[in-house]
C-alpha cells in the first residue's frame, strides 16, 4: 500500500514538474537555457526507489512525455529509464549522504540524458549536428541543474531515504559486522 | 677753340631735336600709326613670344599653387560620388522591397485561396534543443498530419502530430526541421534548417555558389518538399557567413514570425 501511494505521489510530482517546466521555468531561463527537472526527478528514482519499480515508472512518464510535447515517441521513455539505471548503479557504489557526490550524480545524468537524446535525435530525426552550441547549451543546463539540486538537496535526501526505506528496507551494512 | 666749336653744334642739334619733340607731340597718334606699324612689326613678335612663355609659366605656377584645392574639390566629389552610390543602392533596395511589397499584396490575395483555421497555443516544448508546440484543434476541426501552419507574419511550421481535439507542431526553427526556400528577388534557392547556434533563427545551406545573397533579402517557401505551398514568407536574411571554400558559407535568416511571443496561429486545412 506504501508502495503504490508512493508511486502515486511520484506520477503526480511528474505532472507538477511537467507544469512547472512549461509555464514557471520559461520566465526563469539562464541565458534562454531550461533546467530539465525530469533527468533530476529520474536520478532520484533510481537512486532511492527499487529498479523493478523505478524503471517501468520511468517508461511510462517517459511515455506520457513523449505524447505530451515529444516529437518521437519513445525517445524520452528510453533516456529517462536509462537515468533510473545509471542512478542505481551510482548508488550501489557511491554514497548518498555527500552534497558533492549528489551534485556530481546530476552532473553525470544530465550529461548522459542530454547526450544520448541527442544521438537519437540525430539518428531518427535527422537533427543537424552542432557539436559546439549543443555543448554551451548543455554547460548551461548542467548549471541549472544543479543549482536546483542544491537548493533541493534536503527534501531529496528526506523523502529518498523514506522511498528507500519502503522499498529496499533498512539494510544491514555486514562488512561492519 | 676746337671745344668752343663743338659746344654751339651741340647746343645747335638738341635746339633741333626739342623742335621736333615739340612738332611731334603736337602730331596725333593716327597720323603715326605707319611709324607705329614699322614698331609694332618688329617688336610684336618677340612681345609675343614673351608673352606664351609668362603665361605658360604664370600658368603653371597657378597649377601648383592649387594643388590643396584641387585635392579638396576631389574629396568633395568622392563624398558626392559615395553619397549618390548609396542613395543609388538604398534605391534599389526601395525598389526591391516595393516588388516584395507588391508580391506580398498578391500573397495575401493568394493566402485568401487557402481554407485555414485559427488556433490558440496551449503548450510549448519543454526542451533545449527543440522547438514545437501544441494547438488546440484536431481531428474533430478538420486537422490532419503535414498540415503548413501560418501566422499573419508568416510561416510557422507543419503539424506532426493530430489528435482529436489537439495537434503538434513542429515550427520552422526546430533542430530537426528542413524546408526549402527561395530567395524573393534572385530566385535562388536554397535550404533552411533550425540552428543551436541561435534559436531563434534559421541556418539557410546549400546556396548557390553564383548565387547573390543580398542582406535583407526576403525568403520565401518554394513549393517544393510537398508540404508547404509555395510563396510563404519565411523571414529575412540577418547576415551571410562566408567561409574558406565558398560552397560551405551559409545564411542566418531572421524569421518573419516572432516563435517567442506567437500565441494564435492559422493552419491551412486545404
């Protein structure tokens, strides 16, 4: 039951990040640049909620993204479901309780997403290729994007450890043992 | 005694010669004009020639001392002479935008031809790299899949996407877009794309190599590419981009639309 609230609670925060990245996020541009809450939002997933959950979630808001705005779909589902995987792994090897390491996941993700969307743009709909613009783009989207983590960084570690608790348990730490 | 003589003849001939200083000058100067004749015959020649060596002299003189004024006169007339080039180019420009304005005129008469339906923008890409955007009509008003989409300033793009009651369109400034225009006075053509580079812009490629980009030149759709009509304004060429090899320079074209503050948008149905 926690589990499926919890689930709720993400898709509606989907809904509101969506909301937000269409009309609030316009007017607070850097540079003309938008942050992308969604790669933040799956970075989280993966990180706190379990990859049996997080990444068909993902798919689906991905899904619901594509038809939403998307030009192709499929090609968000497949980045953000991507970003639950790359967070899992960041999180089996690197701790969640470092601000830095926090800001260096969003980092990573918001490189990896933005990248491989790009590859697959490229790929499936013939976007031209510009390396140098995409890339003042995306340093100015990383910035945003982790100024937001900061800002964001104690609600995330608040209700990701509650996620985790619901859906890995309290883990036993054996090497301490 | 020899001295007392000589003293009486002299005395005696300049006697003479004041009588005849006194006779002469009592003659007028007609009754002379043969005496004047033998005169003027033996000195008006030499008089002559003196007179072509000071002038040319004189001349010449005058000549180097004007040497500032006449380097003035000359900025003053390379001045007149841009002033007229420009009045002559901003004359041809005149002219070129009257048969664009004349053209536009017809375009509206032409747009008049098209069955086109009004639409609001209810969402706008979220994203960095694309541009797209949502309307508020469908299937239900008569919308369908590679349908142009106009403003009044201009093109704005084609619908991707249709459901019953919304459609997608993807503008002429999107990454992914291509469409195929001419330039409205050479009739060159040439292929616009969205850019990164600016996003708010097109990048128009393959241009001719013989082709004359004038700044400023008026795009417009040419009809081919099976999606939008032909004679659509596109927008106006912002500056030319040369680079080394000459078939690689480029265009940045200023859309005609403003994709930042559009808001209600027309698609032509047939």
């Amino acid at each position: 039951m926690k589990r499926v609230l919890i689930v709720i609670s993400m898709i509606i925060l989907f809904f509101i990040i969506y909301f937000l990245q269409a009309n609030f996020f316009t007017w607070f541009t850097i540079a003309g640049v938008y942050p992308n809450l969604f790669v933040i939002m799956a970075l989280f997933v993966g990180l706190f909620m379990s990859k049996s959950t997080g990444i068909p979630l993902m798919l689906f808001l991905g899904i619901c993204l594509d038809f939403f705005i998307g030009k192709k779909v499929g090609l968000s589902a497949i980045m953000l479901s991507a970003i639950v995987i790359i967070g899992g792994l960041l999180a089996k090897n690197f701790s969640k309780d470092s601000r830095i390491t926090i800001i260096l996941m969003t980092i990573a993700a918001t490189v990896i997403y933005e990248i491989g969307f790009y590859i697959l743009n490229i790929m499936l709909l013939g976007t031209a290729i510009e390396i140098v613009p995409f890339a003042k783009i995306l340093l100015v989207e990383i910035l945003y994007n982790v100024i937001l983590t900061i800002i964001f960084y104690p609600l995330i570690q608040k209700v990701g450890y509650y996620i985790e608790e619901a859906f890995k348990g309290t883990k036993i730490l054996t090497r301490y043992f | 005694m020899y001295n007392k003589k000589t003293g009486i003849v002299g005395i005696i001939i300049t006697i003479i010669i004041l009588i005849l200083l006194v006779f002469l000058s009592n003659i007028s100067i007609e009754k002379l004009s043969a005496v004047e004749n033998i005169f003027s015959s033996i000195i008006m020649p030499v008089q002559n020639g003196l007179t072509y060596l000071k002038n040319k002299i004189s001349g010449n003189d005058e000549f180097f001392s004007n040497i500032s004024t006449l380097k003035q006169e000359n900025e003053q007339l390379k001045n007149q002479n841009a002033q007229l080039e420009q009045s002559l180019r901003e004359f041809e420009i005149i002219k070129s935008e009257n048969d664009t304005l004349k053209e536009y005129l017809n375009l509206t008469e032409k747009y008049s031809n098209y069955t086109t339906k009004a639409a609001y923008i209810i969402n706008k890409d979220l994203g960095n790299y694309s541009n797209i955007f949502v309307i508020n009509i469908g299937k239900d008003d008569g919308i369908d899949v590679n349908m142009t989409v106009i403003s009044e300033k201009g093109l704005v793009g084609h619908v991707i996407s249709v459901t019953n009651s919304t459609a997608k369109v993807q503008t002429i400034i999107d990454t992914s877009s291509s469409l195929s225009a001419t330039m409205s006075t050479s009739r060159d053509s040439l292929i616009c794309k969205g850019t990164l580079e600016d996003k708010y812009c097109l990048r128009a490629t393959y241009i001719p190599t013989s082709a004359n980009i004038i700044q400023g030149d008026k795009i417009e759709t040419s009809g081919m590419g099976g999606i939008y009509p032909k004679g659509i304004l596109v927008g106006t060429i912002k500056s030319v981009i040369n680079t080394k090899n000459i078939t690689d320079r480029y265009a940045i074209i200023e859309p005609a639309v403003d994709f930042e503050k559009i808001e209600t948008v027309l698609v032509i149905t047939k």
